[in-house]
C-alpha cells in the first residue's frame, strides 16, 4: 500500500471519530505550545538582556573595587580615574559614585539613584540629552548643585519638557535640572531611567563623603584591543595600588563581552530548563495516542481480520496503524506550533520586548511531534499487525 493510500485511510478514520481525534490531539497541541511558547520566552529574554547591555555603552570596561570598607570607602579612588584616562586606547573615563536619595519636586516625592560623575559619562555610557544638557566640565570641577534626570525620575516627579531650570530637592538640598536623558530602558540589574546624575564633587560633598568611587567606567577607542588595554589598566592599578606581585588585586575589571557571555549561558540554561519542563506535557500527549490507538486496535480487531483474510501483510496493518498514530501528533504538532506562536508574540508584546524566535526551534517543535507519534505509535501498531486473523474474525 503506497503512503498516499495510507495517508487518505488515516485522514478518513480521524474524520470518523472527530471528537477523540480532537481530544487525543489536544495533549499534543499542550505539549508543543508549552515548548514553543517557553523557549520564545526564553530567546526573547536573551535577546533583551543583549539589546540592554549594548545600549550601555560601545566598547565598555568597568572597573570596580573587590572590597568596601564599612564606612562605604574602596580601594577606587578619583586619582584612579584620571591616571586611566592618560592610558593608550581609552576614549574616555567617568568614575562613578553612586548613592540612594528622597527627591522631590512641588508635590512629588520618589527615591532614585544619586549619580555622582563627570561630562564624559553620557560617552561612555552612550546616553543621549533630550532636553537641555548634560554635565559640564565647569559643573563638575566646581562641584556645582545641578541635575540631570533619567525619564522615569522625569515622569516620577511630574517634570516634562518645561522642567529645565527648575529646582529640585535631593536629600533635603536643593538643585536645579539641567537636562533629561533619553528613554534607554531597564537592563534587568538597573534601570538607567530611574536615576540623576550630579557631579561626583557634590556627591561626596553632600551625601558620601571621601575620595573613593565605587566604579569607574572606561570607554575603549574602536580601534583599540580590549584585552590590551584590559591589560594596560590592570597594570597601572597595582602599580598606583602598591601591591606586590603575590597580591590578588584588589579591583575587578568587567567587559560587555563578559557580561554578555555571563547573561546568555544563564538564559540559555533558564531556556533548557523550561523547555525540558513542558516536554513532560509532550509525552503525556504521546502517552495519550498510545492509549486511544490500543483502543483503536481492539475496537477494529474484525476489520484487522478481515483486511489479513484477503491478503494484507502484517507489515501493511503495522503502517496503517503508525500512519494513523503519526497524523494524529502532526496535526497536533501543528497546531501546537501556532498556539505556541501566539501564546510567545502575546508575552512579547505584553512584557515590552521584540518577538524573537528560531526557525531551528520551530522544525525542532514539529520533529519532536513526530518522534512521539513514532514512539508511542509503534506498539499498538505491532498489535494490530500480530494479530492472528483467525481469532480476529471471530472476535465481537
């Protein structure tokens, strides 16, 4: 019997029993809509965290301290930052002194990020003035009470457009807002929309105190070697650091590629992890075809009979029966894969982020079908085919 043959006797007997059909199906259509809806999840959280930690800042190192005494000081100091910055390869350094204040502004009162920094930060960090300006060099050496505002701060205030010039209270001092940042949006660790830069003289004047910072930003020139200048600060830093060549070092240096490669692997995992938990759906469906199929072959024992006393070969039984188990868990497959679909564009859009999805995923969602239809399907297609066809005529 040639497929087609076998194929339109599967169709017809599905027809015939739509309801079960359905039914069988639908543990199919669950199991692959749950694998394909969790890993375009999971693809569509990868490619956020990747977006995110790109808009951060082209070429970006971060140095920070590995320790912090319990006064808030780190072995980073402001001295640290300007020798970077004479370094071969650097584009530009912003140390970065970070604190948590109450600001408010008329009758609005949030908490944010207190950024104390420099005018290269928006370079290193790639950020981008909406209204207004950015920190200046005279701002930041005069250590002058001015703001810069992230969107969210913005909104959270009740600040727009006209905010320029007004005055704002952090921490019970009064400054005036110079510029609002461009929207870049949250990083998962951050938000760099929900913050305010000030420069670092006026933080440590007003809220932190001392001459260290807890991080410093370094932007790397497009043509340099990351690894080189990587280098380049690592020595320079034990040097200023006095420490000998058995010290660990008492600093850490990030890069986008670290961060990159760190948030990748744990997504990936996260995305393993969820799609091995809905295939546990996937084989209850197959378990579900095995059983509707061993009913199939009980039910149609006499017709077994009957099809091997006018000459069908067990093997011509043993297709029929598999062709009919692996039309069931491909169209369920299918139709798994189109829910799953939907189901993963609808959290795209509800959480914000792209629809972001592999075709290698989709054939893998439609082969995993099939191999439960193979799996599940065989054995009570070997029934039917081992059936003696003397006791299957007698059989009521």
């Amino acid at each position: 019997m040639n497929p087609a043959e076998l194929l339109r006797l599967a169709l017809s007997r599905l027809r015939t029993n739509r309801l079960r059909a359905a039914l069988t199906m639908l543990g199919v259509i669950i199991g692959v809509a749950s694998v394909v809806a969790l890993v375009g999840v999971g693809q569509g959280t990868t490619s956020r965290i990747t977006d995110d930690l790109a808009s951060l800042g082209t070429n970006l190192l971060t140095i920070s301290p590995t320790e912090q005494d319990q006064d808030g000081s780190t072995s980073l100091s402001l001295e640290d930052a300007d020798a970077v910055a004479d370094l071969p390869g650097v584009a530009g350094v912003a140390p970065e002194l970070s604190t948590s204040q109450s600001v408010s502004a008329a009758d609005e009162t949030t908490t944010t990020a207190i950024v104390g920094t420099t005018a290269a930060y928006l370079d290193v960090r790639a950020h981008t003035i909406w209204q207004g300006s950015g920190l200046t060099d005279v701002s930041v050496e005069r250590g002058l009470r001015v703001a810069v505002l992230g969107t969210s701060t913005a909104d959270d205030l009740g600040l727009g457009a006209d905010a320029i010039g007004s005055e704002i209270s952090i921490g019970g001092i009064g400054f005036t807002v110079i510029g609002i940042l461009q929207p870049k949006g949250g990083t998962g660790f951050e938000d760099p929309d929900d913050m305010i830069l000030v420069p670092v003289a006026t933080v440590q004047k007003y809220f932190v105190g001392g001459d260290s910072t807890r991080s410093v930003g370094v932007s790397v020139a497009g043509n340099a070697d990351m690894d080189m200048t990587k280098a380049r600060i690592t020595a320079l830093l034990r040097e200023r650091h006095e420490l000998a060549a058995t010290d660990d070092d008492d600093f850490q240096i990030f890069d986008q590629t670290q961060l990159l490669a760190a948030a990748s692997s744990i997504s990936g995992t996260l995305t393993l992890l969820l799609g091995g938990i809905a295939s546990i759906s996937l084989v209850v469906g197959g378990i579900g075809i095995m059983n509707i199929m061993l009913v199939s072959v009980r039910e149609r024992t006499r017709e077994i009979g009957i099809r091997k006393a006018v000459g069908a070969r067990g093997l011509d039984i043993l297709a029929q029966f598999l062709v009919e188990a692996l039309t069931l868990s491909l169209l369920g497959g299918l139709l798994g894969v189109t829910v799953g679909l939907a189901v993963s564009a609808g959290i795209a859009q509800f959480a914000g982020w792209s629809f972001a999805f592999s075709p290698t995923t989709l054939v893998a969602a439609v082969m995993s079908s099939v191999l439960v239809g193979v799996v599940f399907g065989v054995w009570p297609a070997r029934q039917a085919a081992r059936l003696d066809p003397i006791a299957a005529l007698r059989y009521e």
